[in-house]
C-alpha cells in the first residue's frame, strides 16, 4: 500500500522503499487464495499439505517479518535502472 508520495530527492534511485511491514507472499504461491491456504497450512501442524508446505518455503516462513530494507532495494534495482532511462 502506498501510503503517500514525496518528490524526489537528488541522488536518489527510485523506487525507493523507505519502509514496510509483514512478509510479501512467497513467488508462485497461487496469489491471494493461495497464499492465505499457505498460512493456514503452516500454522496447523496436523493440516494434510503442512509438511509438504513447510518444505516449499525452505523450512520457516514468518508472515509477520519484513524483508531488510537493503533486500527489498537491491530488488528493486532493475525497476531503479529502467526508471532513470526514462
């Protein structure tokens, strides 16, 4: 969500997050219904899909971490570079 929109500031690439909260839906997931099928089967240990899920997302998945600013930046290092091309 975007919460409100500054100008920008010289010598800054853009996009630029500033900041954030809760962990985005893991790639391939299934999207919204998917990804709330994920949470529910993570946090039932007796949930069919349970282990097979955890396995997926490597073992752990906090749905209320957030991505390091600095990961969520170097992802947006592509969009940065098309952005001052145009």
């Amino acid at each position: 969500m975007v919460e409100k929109v500054l100008p920008p500031e010289p010598g800054v690439a853009y996009p630029h997050c500033a900041g954030g909260k809760l962990q985005g839906p893991p790639e391939d997931c299934g999207g919204i219904p998917g990804y709330y099928n994920l949470l529910e089967a993570l946090r039932q240990p007796d949930h069919p899909e349970h282990e097979d899920l955890l396995d997926w997302v490597g073992g752990e998945f906090n749905p209320n971490a957030f991505s390091s600013l600095d990961e969520v930046n170097r992802r947006l290092t592509p969009l940065q570079r098309w952005w001052a091309k145009t």
